[in-house]
C-alpha cells in the first residue's frame, strides 16, 4: 500500500482503540500513528524508489512537526507531560538510538527488517524512553502497516533475521484495492477524530481555540 494509505488507515485503527481521553493524549496520539504507520517504507530508498523513500521520511517529518506547532500555538502542556515522565537525557538518547535503528533498516532490502516485530519491538521501545504516552500509538502504527502490507505479493519477513516471509498475495500496492482502503481509513480517521474532539470539548470551548 502507499503511504497515504497506510497512514489513514493507521490513525483510524489507532484512534479506535486507544480512545483517547484528553486533548494531550489526542494530538500526540494522533501524530505518532502517522509516523508510525509509515516509518517501515523508508526501506524502500534501498530499491529504485528513493523518492518514495524520501516522501515517507517527509511526512513522518511532517506529523511530529505538526503536534510541535499545535503545542507552540496553543499551549495543551504537551511539552510539560512529556517532561514529566522523561528527562532531557532519555529524549536524546531514545531519539538517537530511534535514527540509529532507522538508519539501518534503511539499508535493508524492502519488507526486511523494516517490516519486522523485531523493529517493532525496537523502535517502540525507544518512543517508550522518549515518550511513553506515545508509545502504545505508534505500536498500533506500526503493526497496522505490517497487516496492510500481508495483503500484498511481496513477502514480509516478519521474523527478521529469518529468511521465512509471509504474504496473502491478494493485491497490488498501488490498486483498486489501495485506493478503496485511502479512502474508508481517511473518512473513519476523521470522523473518529471530530468525535473524540467534541467528547473531549463541547462546541462552546472549540470555538474559543478556534
């Protein structure tokens, strides 16, 4: 699948069931699914498709600089919660670690370890140490680009570093099929999301954000 697909699909799936329970856990939920959800495709750069590589890279880039300027903007205490169950320390040495991880599934053949429970094990971990809040979202991220992807013909090996992979071969990644999965996960995505919005504000207080 493409990666709009598998980041619409990923929030929807995410937003479903984790349910979150304050504007905070919302926004940050809501972006680490998307970064989850696409972070295996960087290991796409090592076929012809670099450009491919460098658009999941964008919008993983795109999804935390989003929750970023919403915290800048308008003050959820975002950055407080996150200082409070991490330390400066643990943020630098999780994130190093994550890009280290990342580096090297990089420079793996496509649906290796990118695509892996042994990554998803890893990397989540590290948004553990960083954040743990974010860390149950970008799990379901993760595990949802994993599932997407056994659709496919191209074989996942889940149990990297196994030769052993496993796929359902019942599409294409870039089909009917994929458009028909971009367009359910981006209008469950969104109505899952003003839902929880108003269960979390009433139309009154949203307008004042606004």
């Amino acid at each position: 699948m493409l990666g709009k697909t598998h980041m619409a699909v990923g929030v929807a799936v995410g937003l479903a069931v984790m349910h979150p329970k304050n504007i905070q856990e919302l926004i940050v939920g809501t972006g680490t699914l998307a970064v989850g959800s696409v972070i295996s495709d960087i290991d796409i750069g090592t076929s012809d498709s670099h450009k491919d590589a460098d658009k999941i890279i964008a919008l993983a880039v795109f999804a935390c600089a989003a929750v970023a300027a919403v915290e800048t903007t308008m003050h959820f205490g975002i950055y407080e919660r996150m200082m409070r169950n991490s330390s400066l320390l643990r943020i630098v040495a999780g994130t190093a670690v994550f890009l280290l991880i990342c580096a090297f599934g990089k420079e793996q053949p496509h649906r290796s370890f990118m695509h892996s429970i042994p990554a998803l094990v890893l990397l989540t971990g590290c948004v553990e140490i960083v954040f743990p809040l974010a860390a149950p979202y970008f799990a379901i991220g993760f595990l949802s680009h994993l599932a997407l992807d056994l659709c496919n013909r191209r074989d996942e090996r889940l149990l990297y570093p196994l030769k052993w992979g496993l796929s359902f071969g019942l599409c294409s990644s870039k089909g009917l099929v994929n458009r028909i999965w971009f367009s359910i996960g981006s209008a469950v995505s969104a109505i899952i999301f003003v839902v929880l919005l108003l269960r979390i504000y009433n139309v009154r207080q949203l307008l004042h954000f606004l």
